[in-house]
C-alpha cells in the first residue's frame, strides 16, 4: 500500500504541473501568435522552462513570456524564423561587419556594395579553400633596387622572419641572441641576450637551464604567429620558448623534446604551433591556453624542417631516411613521400625514366643527372594544402603532390655544381645542396638558397605540374640559412624610411645597399617581401665555411608586382 501511495502521489504531482505547464504554454502562444500552431519541440522546450521557473517560486504568466528577441544575435533565438531566413540575416550581419572593417567616406555606396564587398567575399572564400588562388609569377616586376641589410649578430643568422603586418623583423643567431627589428625605421627595437644559467649557487641562488626566462644555446629557428602576438624560438637547448611581441618577455619554456629543435611552424589564422627536432618527434602545442595537445612519430632521423599552412596539417623532412612526410592531426594519420634516385633498371621497368626527363632539359643535366644521388632531405615549404615542395643535398628541387607518391616534377642542379681539390690530386664536382626553400602561401613564386651567392625565384605553371626559374635573381653571399616571402600592406614601403635612404647605417644598426636608386610603390603596384637569414656557416653545423664577402645579417628585399 505504501508503494501505491507514493506512486499515486507522483501522479497527482505531475498531472498538475503538465497540465499547468501545458495551459500556460497555450498563453503564451495565443497571447504571441494567435493563427499559428507551435511546433512539438517548443512544446517540449516549454514544460521544461516551466517546471524550472515553478521550482524557483515563479507564479506570475506574464514572467514566463519570451523576451524580445534581438535580431542581432546569430544563433537560434527565433524557433519560428525559417532556415532561409535565418541565413538571409546572418549575410546581412556579415555584411554589416565587412562595412566597418571599411574606412568611412572612403568610398561610396555604390563602390562599397558592388566592388569591395564581392571581392572581399571571394577572397574569403578563396582562402578557406585551401588552393593556389594568388598568380603573381607572370606580374613580378623582379626585386627592388633597395634592400635592408641587418647586422647586430656575432655569429651566423639561423632564421629571420616578419610578422604578417609587416612592422617587426626577427632574426635569431648561433650567438643565442634574438634581435627585434622594426621595419618602418630599419631600427633596433630591442635584444634578448642568451641567459648563462647559474649553476653554482645552492639553494634557490642556483638556477638551471630549465628554469631560465630565456635560451641558453643556439637558436636554429623560430616563427611568428598570425595575428602578431606570439613568437616561438627554439635550438640546442631543446625548449620551444613562447615570447609575447607586444610586451617583449618571456612568457613559457615547453619541455618534451630529447634533442635540439630544428623547426617551427605556426598553423595559419590560430596560435597552434608545430615544432620539429632532432629526436625524430613533431609537438604541438596550443599558445591561446599555453598548453601541449600531442606528438607525432613516424621518422628514422632527425628532423631538419617543418611547415604549414591553414589546414590541420603539416609537412617535414626526414633528412637521411629520404623521407618528407604529410601529417594529418585531426586523423592521426601521415602520407610518407620517398626522395632519392632509384636505380636505372628499377626505373626502366616502373616506365619512368623517359618521362622524368623533361625536353627543356639541357645536355649537361641529362648527363649528370644518375650522378648525384639525393641522401638528404634538408628542406621543405608547402605551397597549398595539397602541394608542397622539397629540397635535397642532391641539388634537386622537387614538386609533391598528396595525391602521388612520386614527384610531379624535379628540377636538378638548380643552384649549381662546386668543384674542388679531391685528396688524390684530381677534382671533385658536387652539387650544392638546397638550403632553404619558401613559397608565397596559395600561389605560384617561391623562393630557394644555397651557398652559390643567389637566392632563386621560381614561378610555378598554372596546373601546378612544373615550375621554371625566373630571370630576376637576388645576389648574397653567405649560406642561406631561412627564407619567408611575405605580402604586405601596399602603404608600407612608402612609409619605411630605409627605402628612401642611400647612406650605410652604424655598427649595430641596419644598412640600406641601393643600386640606382629605390622605386617607390605607386596605386600600380604592391609588395611582396623576401626575408632571408644570411651566415657564414649552416644553420645546424660548421661544415662548410663562406669566406670574403660573406656576412652575418638577416635581408630584406621588396618584390614588386603589377596589378
């Protein structure tokens, strides 16, 4: 009997409050909507708010009404408004921000609704697409006559680049320092010295290498975030140090890494950051909560570089185990690509030694091109989200696909051969291995470095099926040891002073060299900007020596291009 009590009392509990809830729903909807019927959902959705609102106390009708929605918001405020209309408003929003973005009384209405606000949706679109989009090889005018030199390193340069603005320029050295540039002035912002650990104290007087705000070895890499908040640096000391750009100061240290870092990459348009060592591994981390999310295994050597783009993807280079893998995060999963130069009865029998072999290929390059074989991957850029490319000790550049396990296209020899004294009296030929490698993100230039004096543009076909060497070179000597190209706003180069001046700078500051010259950019014309890191010796060791001429310096050169 008890148990038929309670069940009954549950049942005169709940008769009333539906029934209660029901009725008040029906107010609602009359008092609102008098010819229409609400849907089930809302019904539904409706006995909830009721019930919570009689546990609370809420008696009165008129307290349980919807509030007035603001048409303003975007999500699901309006349970009547139909799926067109809601996407009709949320265009409209959209519209309305892109308006603001604006500057005001710049242009007119007209312009406003029919040029700028089509092109910015297409541009939107074109760069969440994922596909070259920016075909700037045939408009490239070459480099300009001015270029920034920087000097403030003992030691050779490992990496240099600029936030996407276009108003800072970092550049990192062997000697552990990271010197802050402005690209306005030419100036120096401000150093972060290498930190000398003290290891002698006791107590809390002794500091060690993990503990310190800053790095106390080389540093072989870094790179800046999107939106220009966050720059990572790492090296020898195998931490990825975390720098806030506005403030200057050391923010983390993420440890995890068992040998030196060789690269760092940045996920476009969030604070993702990859990094790559020597241990074989690739980390990533989330800077916008400081936080490590994973690691990524699948090489047998060390790493020597990495890169990335928009998507959740990234690309590396295995150096000795031939290898230039394509991870993809979010299924944890990764495409291996194999370089080197197979044999020739392997390549007969595969049917590809005749098509590898392009006809603009000179006598010499077919001639040599089973000579050099390629045991080192160094270098990798990628150009979209299903392109990329390589570079080897061989000299070779190749062009990948994700949809080929094979190379779409190589091209050999491209910085050259260097000829010296061999131990028993006779001349050795051996081809300068790529350096560095770095394409302007989704379009067809790209840029690469050796030790031959030249950093190399390249312009890729349309299809994306080949790439040829464009005539306008850019002459250095050193070993180029990082390469990023850039676009920038089309006012900044009228704004840098160091375009404008011809005379040499002090020791410590940056030097303008001009040839005949600068040309400032005009309403035809916008800029492109090479960033290179310049040094006596590679990046990762002291094999090989640049001699006279040679300088420890990061470059900054203005590309231009018509519109």
């Amino acid at each position: 009997m008890p148990d038929a009590f309670f069940s009954s009392t549950r049942k005169r509990k709940r008769a009333p409050s539906s029934s209660k809830g029901k009725g008040k729903a029906m107010k609602i909807s009359k008092s609102s909507k008098p010819s229409t019927s609400q849907p089930k959902k809302k019904g539904k959705d409706e006995d909830l708010s009721s019930d919570n609102s009689e546990h609370e106390g809420i008696n009165n009708d008129d307290d349980l009404r919807a509030e007035a929605i603001d048409p303003h918001l975007s999500g699901e405020e309006d349970a009547g408004e139909t799926a067109g209309e809601k996407r009709l408003r949320l265009a409209k929003l959209y519209l309305e921000e892109v308006k603001k973005t604006l500057v005001e009384g710049e242009y007119d209405a007209a312009d406003l609704d029919r040029e700028i606000i089509s092109s910015r949706l297409q541009n939107d679109a074109l760069q969440h697409s994922g596909r070259v989009h920016v075909f700037v090889g045939e408009k490239l005018q070459g480099p300009s006559d001015t270029r920034l030199v920087t000097r403030g390193h003992r030691l050779s340069v490992t990496g240099a680049a600029i936030s996407q603005n276009g108003r800072n320029l970092f550049t990192c050295s062997k000697d552990g320092q990271i010197i802050q540039w402005s690209l306005l002035t030419g100036k120096r912002i401000r150093t972060h010295h290498k930190h000398v650990p003290n290891r002698k104290g006791k107590g809390k007087q002794r500091v060690t290498g993990d503990e310190a705000e800053g790095h106390t070895d080389e540093i072989w890499a870094l790179s800046v975030s999107s939106d220009g908040k966050f720059l990572a640096t790492g090296g020898k000391d195998k931490r990825v140090g975390v720098w806030d750009i506005e403030r200057g100061v050391w923010l983390k240290g993420f440890r995890g890494h068992k040998d030196s870092i060789s690269g760092l990459a940045f996920r476009k348009g969030s604070n993702q950051l990859y990094s790559a060592s020597h241990d074989r591994s690739v980390k990533l981390f989330d800077l916008s909560v400081m936080g490590y999310v994973e690691t990524l295994f699948g090489h047998q050597d060390r790493i020597s570089d990495i890169d990335a783009l928009r998507g959740e993807t990234a690309v590396t280079s295995g150096t000795r185990d031939k290898t230039v893998r394509f991870w993809k995060v979010t299924e944890e999963s990764q495409i291996v690509f194999r370089g080197g130069t197979k044999s020739v009865l392997r390549e007969v029998l595969e049917g590809a030694l005749d098509a590898e072999v392009e006809e603009t290929e000179d006598i010499e390059r077919k001639q040599t091109r089973h000579q050099f074989v390629e045991g080192c991957m160094e270098c990798v850029s990628m150009i979209d989200e299903a392109t990329f490319l390589s570079g080897g000790d061989s000299g070779t550049i190749s062009l990948w696909s994700t949809s080929k396990k094979k190379p779409i296209f190589r091209y050999q020899l491209a910085h050259g051969i260097v000829e010296h004294r061999s131990d028993d009296g006779g001349t050795a030929r051996n081809p300068r291995w790529i350096t560095s490698l770095a394409a302007l993100p989704y379009s067809d230039i790209f840029a690469s470095g050796s030790w031959d004096g030249w950093i190399r543009l390249w312009r890729l076909d349309a299809k994306l099926r080949s790439f040829e060497p464009l005539e306008n070179a850019i002459p250095i000597l050193g070993v180029v040891n990082s390469l990023q190209l850039v676009q920038v706003p089309t006012s900044l180069l009228s704004e840098t002073k160091w375009m404008m001046n011809k005379s040499a700078g002090k020791s410590g500051n940056p030097s303008t060299v001009t040839n005949g010259g600068p040309r400032p950019a005009g309403k035809d014309t916008k800029a492109v900007l090479l960033v290179a890191a310049i040094g006596h010796e590679p990046r990762t060791g002291r094999w090989l020596t640049v001699g006279e001429g040679a300088k420890n310096c990061g470059l900054v050169v203005p590309l231009e291009v018509s519109i």
